[in-house]
C-alpha cells in the first residue's frame, strides 16, 4: 500500500464524519442531465452564491456504499492533480435519497459521441487524446492507483475538437495489488487474463438458472480473486486507441474461441517468435568464431521470409509503427504489457497506412455531407435561414 492509498482511506473516515445533509434545489440550481448509467446520474448545474457551473454526481443511497462513495470522491478531490484526470470540487452532501459531490463540468460530452461508427476520428485527433491519456494514467499509477474502466465514455471532453479531454469516472478505481473478485464480460477491453474467470460466471449463471438452485458440485465452484494491476488500464488504453482509429474494435470478445481474437493471437504469437530468433542470431553474430559460415545474403533472407508472416486481418491498414504499439499494449501476458509512458514514443509518426486515410477521409466528407443536408431541411422546416455569419460546415 502507497502513502497516497492510505492516505485516501483515512480521508475517507474523516469525510465520513462531517458529511452534510441538505436539499440540492437550496444552493444549486440544476439545468439538464449530462450522463446517467448503473451508479446513478450527473447532472449539469450552477451554484446559486458562486455563479459557478458544475456537474454535480447522484448516487443512490439505497444501492450505494457510502464507503465506496468517499473513495471516489476522496480520490478525485485530492488525487487527481493531473490537467487530464476529472477533479472534484470540495462539495460533498446527502439528500434523503442520494450521495452527492459536485466536479468539474465538461460540457462537450464525451469521446463515445465524437467516434463515428466505422470511422473512427482524425490521427492528429487520435494522438492528442492518446498523449493526454497516457499523462492521466501515468499519474494515477505512479501514486498506487489503477482506473480499470478506461472506454470512450469515462472520456469527457472540455471542449469540442478534444484538444483537452479528462478522463473521469473513478467508481471502479482500486489500489494496485488489492484482490478483487474476477469478472469476465463479452467486451473487447476485457483483458485476456480475466477469462480465467469465465468458466466461474459461467457456472454461476446456469446454476441460478435451475429451479432446483443445481447440484452440490456446481455449488462448490469458487469464485476467482485476482490483484488489481496497470496493466488492465494499458490493455483498454490498446483498445480504446483502435476504436478511435476505426470506430470498430478489432474482437467481439476477448477469449480463445472468439475468431477475429484467435488471429490476433497467431499474429502476436508469430511476431514473438521472430523477435526470438532474431534476437538469437544477434547473440551469434556478436562471436568471432571462424565456425560461423552464414553469409549476410542467407542471414538478410532469412529475415525477410520471417518477416513475410501475415498480419491479422483487423490490423492490416496500420503502419508498422502502430503495428508496434498494438503490440506492445496488447501484450497477453500482463506482466510484459506496455506502460502508457511507452506510448509518447509512439506520437508524431503515422499509425494509419496512405490508403486508409485517403479512404476515411471520404468516408467522413460523405457524412458530414449528409449532416449538412439534414441540418438545412432542418432549419426550412422550422423556417429558418442560412445565416451569413453562420460559418459552421
């Protein structure tokens, strides 16, 4: 445990003892919803002395730890220093029916809304939200922190060409090393180590399933506790880089009888053990023995016929470079996964391949053609005018 893990527990008892009671419509006036999921909800809203606009976070108090609760608000007011993690703002109070604390409001909402399906956004747009990314994480684990729930949707933008976007949503934050329950879910950011929990979930449900509860075998199946590491943040920070470049995801699932997952295992597996041998005859070539007869001819074709192995299907309109860091960050050993610091020197080189882009390109002018096109029938229906001062395409 880090100074920073055991600090944010006692925080955390001490928020606990002066928590305030009060009625959210006294000090905030609030003004529409910003987002909503199995938590509870965020709602946009101004505090009525301040003038100051806020998102203010509902939780629940009947299917809410109030523990749970001061974690996340504890960690996010104290810890999330960094310009690209979500702060809260100091403000924390209960209402008869919910836990409240109040955030910075980011007001372009998040990054799920800017991926067009199939699409994907602009590289340069892909690189500045990567380079911030990467600095979040990078402080949350230098202070014994993982986020384990990195997707488009914790990704709030504060403005809306995400030249600044925050990562936010610490709910399912842990200290690196606690044990947790394993789960596995039919996601592509699943990691490939949680699958060892499917066969438990798996049980699980077809024993609730049966009316009779299942027989005593069933029963006695376990459940899996694994350790929280970064490297389940690095696996969806891979993940999330390739849905952003292709609003797809290169699997359905990640699991050894998903099909698109199998030939990125071929794929990776083929990689490592070029790598291997090169590596071996790099251990050779440093003798001097007079034994040694291969010429540079065999050597340089050798190489090339290691290096003619396909590339999975889903990953072949990458450059070699991006390639390289799919690689590294979607490493299925976690202890050899990349680190976001590992993906600054990735920046600035080209991860979409000539032909792809050409073909995005007009994949997007057709689609902002047709937003044109709607928006105008929009605006005759309502009877509105193009204004000449308007400039938005």
């Amino acid at each position: 445990m880090t100074a920073a893990t055991r600090l944010l527990d006692e925080m955390c008892h001490l928020t606990a003892q002066s928590l305030t009671s009060l009625e959210t419509s006294d000090h905030f006036q609030v003004v529409k919803m910003l987002g909503e999921g199995s938590y509870g909800k965020v709602m946009l809203a101004v505090h009525r002395k301040r003038g100051t606009p806020m998102a203010l976070k509902f939780f629940p108090r009947d299917s809410t730890n109030l523990f749970s609760f001061l974690r996340e608000y504890n960690l996010s007011l104290s810890f999330c220093t960094h310009p690209s993690l979500t702060k809260a703002l100091g403000i924390a109070f209960s209402t008869p029916s919910h836990y409240v604390f109040a955030q910075q409001a980011s007001l372009f909402g998040d990054l799920y809304d800017v991926i067009v399906p199939e699409v994907g956004v602009e590289e340069d747009c892909v690189q500045r939200v990567v380079s911030q990314l990467c600095g979040a994480l990078t402080h949350l684990h230098s202070l014994g922190f993982v986020h384990r729930d990195v997707k488009p949707e914790n990704i709030f933008l504060v403005d809306a060409a995400c030249r600044w976007v925050k990562l936010g949503d610490f709910g399912m934050a842990k200290a690196t090393g606690t044990k947790v329950p394993g789960v596995w879910y039919s996601s592509a950011y699943c990691t490939p180590e949680a699958e060892m929990a499917k066969e438990s979930e798996d049980s699980r449900h077809n024993t609730a399933s049966k009316p009779d509860g299942g027989n005593g075998l069933e029963n006695k199946i376990k459940r899996v506790w694994v350790s929280v590491e970064a490297s389940t943040d690095c696996w969806a920070l891979g993940i999330l880089i390739y849905a952003m470049l292709t609003g797809s995801l290169p699997w359905t699932q990640t699991a050894s009888d998903d099909r698109s997952y199998i030939k990125y295992q071929e794929w990776f597996d083929q990689q490592n053990d070029q790598d291997g041998q090169d590596d071996e005859l790099d251990l050779w070539g440093e003798g001097k023995d007079e034994d040694i007869t291969m010429s540079l001819d065999e050597d340089k074709q050798n190489r090339s016929k290691r290096k003619s192995h396909p590339v999975a299907p889903q990953f072949a309109c990458f450059t070699p470079l991006a390639s390289s860091l799919f690689l590294t960050l979607l490493h299925p050993q976690p202890g050899l996964r990349g680190r976001p610091d590992d993906v600054l020197g990735y920046l600035g080189g080209d991860w979409l391949q000539v032909k792809e882009k050409i073909q995005l390109e007009e994949e997007r002018k057709t689609i902002r053609g047709r937003e044109v096109i709607r928006n105008e029938k929009e605006r005759e229906g309502r009877g509105e005018g193009y204004r000449s001062g308007d400039t938005r395409s």
